[in-house]
C-alpha cells in the first residue's frame, strides 16, 4: 500500500486513480529518477515490486533475448593522465542556508514549505557552513575534482542582475572554489541544477517564457565574470530531461506545472537548449579567449538496449527511445541542430500546420548545432526496449513520453538493483556505459570529450546504517572497469568519472530515506556527522592508481569479487530487507 501521505500528494494534483497507478508502475519500473535526476518525483512512492514484476511477465511478446550480462572478463587498467576522478552534488540537496545571508527562495524551497511537506533542503547537509569539511572529505579520496552546482537564487536573489547580486552569495562560491584549488581539486561547476528562482517562476512562467534565455545569460555571464578565473568546466544545465518532464509536463515536481506532456514540456525544452546554446556563445566570444575554459551540458542517459537484436523492430524502437530521451537535447547541440527525425515525424506528423514540437528557423539550427565543448552523460542504468502496439502493460514509456508511439520498456530479470524506495530499482548494468558511448559516438558529428557526470547506487536508510556497502563496492568496480573497457578497447575519448555523491545527501522529495553517499550523513546529529562507508575506501584506491593496474590490492580484491558481484546476492536483500543479510563473495 502506498503510504498516506503519497495518497495526499496525489490528491492534492487531483490526479485520477488510473494516472496514480500509472504513476507507480513508471516508478517501479524504472524509476522517475535515477536517470531521470534520480527522484525527480517529489515524493517517495513506496510500493511493492513483485505484482507490477509480474505483470511484466505476462506482457505480450515475452520472448527476450538473454541481455543479463553479456558479461565481461574484468580487464584490469589505468586512464590517461590527467582524467579527473571526482564526486557529484547539487546545491539545493547539500547546501542549506536557504534564507541565509540573503539568498533568494528556489523553486524547491518553495515547493518544500508548501504544507504537509517537511523542508528538509532548508539545512540538508549544511554545506553552505560545512564546505571546507566536504572539501576535505573530497581531498581524502584523493579526488582531482569536484563537481557541484551554484545556486542562482543565491547570487541572484530575483533571478535577474536588476533585482541585485548578493555579494554573500559570490563571496560563499569564492571560498568554496578557493578550497577545492587550495586541495587540488578542478572544481566543475553546473550552472543549473534545478533550483530556479521563485521570482523567475512567479513573475514570468519560468522556462516556459521565452525571456529566459536572456535571463539565464545574464547569470551565466555574471557566473563566468566571478569565477571563470579559477573555473574551467562549466555545464550550462544538469539533465534537461529530469527537470523540464517532470515540472513542465507531468507537473509532480516543481513548479508544478500540470497537462504539459503533449505541448508545453516541448515549448520548454526549445527555451533551454536555447539558453544553452547563448550561454556557450557567450563564453565563445567573451570569456574563452582569457580564460581559455570547456562550456558543455550534462544529459540525463538511460540506455535503450534492444529486447531483441536480431528483431529490427526491436532495434528501430529502441533507437526511437534514444531519440525522444537523449536525442532530444543531443541531436540540436551534437547532430543536426535540429530535434531527431523521430521526434518530428511523431509529434508533428499529425498537425504539421500547427506544430507541437517546436521548430528551429535555420539561423537557429546554426547557432545552436556545435555549441558545446565536452558532453556529461549522468549514466545509471539501462531499459530493454521492444516494439508493441499494445496499450498494456502501463510502463514507463506510455506515461512520460507519450507521443512515443509503438515503443515499450521492460527490464531483464537477472539485473540486479538498488534500494526499493524512491530511487527505486536502479538496475545495475555496467555495460550500458559502453553502449551509451558507442551510440554517442556514432550518432553525432559533433566530436567531443566525454564526461561520465554521475553515476551511483543507493540504499533505504537504515538503523544502525550498514558502513559496509558492498552493493556500492561492487557498482564502483564494475562500472569504472566499463568506464577504462570504453577507453582501451573501443578509444572512446573519455576524460572524467564522478561518483554520486560526495555524501548522503536531501534526495529531493525522498528526502535522506534513500542514500547513495560514498559517505555517511548523520542527520540526527546536529553536526551532521559525515563518515566514509566502505566503497570511499575502495574509490580511493581506484582514483589514486588511475583505475586497476595489474598488481594492486584493490585490483586483486575486484577480481576476487567479480563473479560475486554479478548475481543478485549483494543487491537484492538490501532491496528485501533493507539491512543487513549479505552473503560473502565466496
Ligand atoms: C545468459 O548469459 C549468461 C552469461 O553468458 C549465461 O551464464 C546464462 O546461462 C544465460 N542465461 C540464459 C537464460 O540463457
Ligand atoms: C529562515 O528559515 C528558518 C526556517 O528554516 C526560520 O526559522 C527563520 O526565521 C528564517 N530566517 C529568516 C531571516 O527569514
Ligand atoms: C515573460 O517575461 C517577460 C519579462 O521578461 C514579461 O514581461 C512577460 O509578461 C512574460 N510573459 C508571460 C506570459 O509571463
Ligand atoms: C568561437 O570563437 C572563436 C574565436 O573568437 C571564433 O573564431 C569562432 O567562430 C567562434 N565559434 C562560433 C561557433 O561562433
Ligand atoms: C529475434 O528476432 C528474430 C528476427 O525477427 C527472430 O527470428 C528470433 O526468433 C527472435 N529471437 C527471439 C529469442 O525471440
Ligand atoms: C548519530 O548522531 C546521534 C546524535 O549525536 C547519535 O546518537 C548516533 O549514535 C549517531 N549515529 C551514528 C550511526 O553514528
Ligand atoms: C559537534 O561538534 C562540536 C564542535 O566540534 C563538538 O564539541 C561536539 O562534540 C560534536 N557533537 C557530536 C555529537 O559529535
Ligand atoms: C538474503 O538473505 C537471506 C538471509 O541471510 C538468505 O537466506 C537469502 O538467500 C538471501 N537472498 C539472496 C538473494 O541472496
Ligand atoms: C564486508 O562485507 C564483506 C562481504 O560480505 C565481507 O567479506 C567483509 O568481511 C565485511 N567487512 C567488514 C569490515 O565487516
């Protein structure tokens, strides 16, 4: 039974029962979160697995090929030098401070203070006190890099350089990135995490006004002004996807915005490439010639592989999903400068006089194509995708993309998975890095590096915690031998890998139930105690050796895990039980 307060929740979006059962299937099933900006979905939704399972079964079509592992020997290797090992977070989820010291309200704040709610992000970690603490959690892992957003409200209360910088704002970010330096960390800065100024949202619609793109040009070029000295990596926004469907379509995250999945949540999307595209331009001509930085976008990518790969069916539908998940926002910057072929003909196929999907004038498609330097892949997961024109099952699929017609996802069995709450079901499959990357690379003319942005497991919080993660051990293993497999064997130009997260963290509406931290965070504790779980070792190991080099303990020990690590044990009794029962790797 889902908990009340889901039922209050729903209530509240007068949300009918059949949309509300829709609603926990996708969440089950792969999770509006995760990939989608892990939890995006306000509130955790809490519910049994096993029937929606089963239901998957009995779905048409259920011949699949075997997809559980097309599973690797382990490769031991090291990254060249100079690639960046690093920790992700966002500020709204670790910062705090939320009316400190004359930051403005976020959209997040706002939805947090609504009633009912509890306002967790108003201290989640307190990082805005704490940063040189976390930077010196970072240092201990021995990282290269950090990667965390600024938050716009708190150098820009209003939104707009109009309403005035806070020089408390500038003067938290100046010192944030001084430490990291003083560490030897590369910060790497995202711009837009989410957290948009209220005033933006209040006044003018937020991204669903075309002014936008001027305002978010005017906090960039002041983000580029403050900091670009020191700053060499910025990202313009963190997964388009899990913001704009979610807020602007669905309207289960904020702001909220609700019937948008059929027209708005484009009209969105065309107002946030575009905003990306001015902000690098503005980079390009005013800034990179001193400061000589990289501006790029980090894209939410959940791997589409097909059920079957001998089916073209099966293949065609799962490029499609590609297209409408990924291609969405790659296919303008990387490709074409236009929306994929598949988005056009299934979106405005039907009214070609009055077009959903918005259209690019060709002076657009040019300064949008191109306009990005490196690309961040935030890359979980994958999905088995197959063709069906079946209505049933309600998967992921028919509720947030559903002018993506004939296209249906399912997931195989043998996957192992993350916690059962909110960041639900986070299938484990290493090699939808590598197949991410390929696809990248040989769908886009747009030849750039490569940043793996985020990637990570997590598990329900638990009392006492469990600081031997081995579920987390285990993901780090297989997922950065993936990562060095992407890089030796098929040359892909990859120049970062950053963990999420740093520590647990506010998990956006879920709250600190579910933790994907390489540290533990003490939330009953005043101080907020943060303590480094078992996998911060292992990272560590892997980041000062570059990788696995042949010989090193860590290497040794994941390849006496490996196998281990590839059933289910050390995944699904987390899921069961939530604590505690792991069996050995023996
Ligand atoms: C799937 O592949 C794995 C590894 O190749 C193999 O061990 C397993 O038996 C296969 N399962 C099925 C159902 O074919
Ligand atoms: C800031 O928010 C806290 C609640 O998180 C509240 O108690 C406090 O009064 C607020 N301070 C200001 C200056 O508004
Ligand atoms: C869009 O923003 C502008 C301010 O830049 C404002 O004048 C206009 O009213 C807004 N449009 C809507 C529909 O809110
Ligand atoms: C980027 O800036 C360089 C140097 O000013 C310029 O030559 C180039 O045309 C710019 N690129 C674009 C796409 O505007
Ligand atoms: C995969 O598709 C091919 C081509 O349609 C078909 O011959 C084959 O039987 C399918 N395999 C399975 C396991 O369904
Ligand atoms: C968390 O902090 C509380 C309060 O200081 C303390 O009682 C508890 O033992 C701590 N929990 C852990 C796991 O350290
Ligand atoms: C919190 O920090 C203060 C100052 O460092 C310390 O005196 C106190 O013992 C800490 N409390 C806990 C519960 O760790
Ligand atoms: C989960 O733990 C229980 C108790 O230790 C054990 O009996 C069971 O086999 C485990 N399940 C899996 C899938 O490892
Ligand atoms: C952590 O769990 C692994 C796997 O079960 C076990 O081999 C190891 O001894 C445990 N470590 C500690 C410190 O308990």
């Amino acid at each position: 039974m889902p908990e009340p307060r889901v039922l209050l929740f729903v209530g509240s979006l007068l949300i009918t029962a059949a949309v509300f059962q829709l609603l926990m299937a996708a969440k089950t099933h792969s999770r509006i979160g995760g990939v989608l900006g892990h939890t995006a979905l306000p509130e955790d939704i809490s519910i049994d697995t096993r029937e929606y399972s089963q239901h998957i079964q009995d779905s048409p079509n259920p011949v699949r090929q075997n997809s559980s592992y097309p599973k690797e020997p382990f490769i031991s290797g090291t990254v060249p030098s100079g690639f960046l090992w690093g920790t992700s977070t966002a500020a709204y989820q670790v910062e705090g401070g939320w009316n400190t010291s004359g930051k403005g309200e976020s959209i997040w704040d706002h939805w947090a203070h609504q009633p009912g709610r509890t306002p967790l992000g108003d201290t989640a970690c307190d990082s805005y006190h704490k940063y040189a603490t976390d930077v010196q959690l970072g240092a201990n892992l021995a990282m290269t890099a950090y990667r965390f957003s600024i938050s716009w409200p708190r150098l820009l209360p209003d939104g707009t350089l109009a309403g005035g910088v806070n020089q408390a704002g500038v003067d938290y970010y100046n010192k944030l990135i001084d430490e990291l330096i003083a560490h030897k960390m590369v910060p790497f800065v995202t711009m837009y995490h989410w957290d948009l100024p209220q005033a933006l949202q209040t006044k003018y619609g937020g991204w669903t006004n075309a002014s936008m793109v001027d305002y978010f040009n005017d906090y960039a070029t002041l983000c580029f002004q403050k900091f670009g000295d020191r700053v060499k990596r910025w990202a313009t926004f963190n997964e388009p996807w899990s913001f704009i469907v979610p807020g602007y379509g669905l309207g289960v995250s904020p702001p909220q915005m609700l019937f948008g999945m059929k027209r708005r949540q484009y009209e969105v999307a065309h107002v946030v490439i575009k905003a990306h595209a001015r902000a690098w331009h503005t980079y390009n001509d005013s800034f990179r010639a001193q400061q000589g930085g990289e501006v790029g976008i980090v894209l939410g990518a959940l791997w589409g592989q097909p059920r079957n790969t001998s089916d073209p069916r099966d293949v065609q539908a799962a490029d499609n999903f590609e297209q409408f998940f990924l291609g969405w926002f790659a296919n303008p910057i990387y490709g074409n400068g236009d929306y994929p072929d598949a988005m056009k003909q299934m979106i405005n196929g039907d009214s070609a006089a009055d077009p959903r999907l918005p259209v690019f004038t060709e002076a657009e498609k040019a300064y949008v194509r191109g306009a990005a330097d490196f690309v961040g892949l935030n890359q979980y997961s994958a999905v088995l995708i197959y063709a069906s024109d079946h209505t049933f099952p309600l998967d992921f699929i028919s509720l947030v993309m559903p002018d993506l017609k004939g296209v249906k996802d399912t997931s195989d069995p043998t996957w192992p998975h993350g916690a059962s709450s909110g960041f639900a079901a986070s299938y484990v499959v290493p090699w939808n890095i590598r197949e991410q990357l390929r696809y990248f690379s040989e769908k886009y003319s747009h030849k750039v590096p490569f940043y793996i942005t985020e990637t990570g497991i997590s598990e329900k919080e638990q009392f006492p915690p469990n600081m031997n993660d081995t579920w987390r051990q285990c993901f780090y293993m297989l997922y950065v031998d993936e990562a060095i497999r992407a890089i030796k064997l098929d040359g892909r130009d990859v120049r970062g890998f950053f963990a999420w997260t740093l520590m647990d963290n506010i998990e956006w509406g879920s709250g600190h139930s579910v933790r994907l931290g390489l540290h533990y965070t003490n939330f009953s504790d005043p101080n907020l105690t943060r303590t480094p779980k078992a996998s911060a070792k292992l990272y560590r190991d892997i980041a000062t050796s570059g990788g696995f080099p042949e010989g090193a303990p860590h290497t040794k020990h994941t390849q006496d895990w490996w196998d281990w690590c590839h059933t289910n044990a050390p995944y699904n009794n987390n899921t069961e039980t939530g604590a505690g029962h792991y069996r050995g790797p023996h």
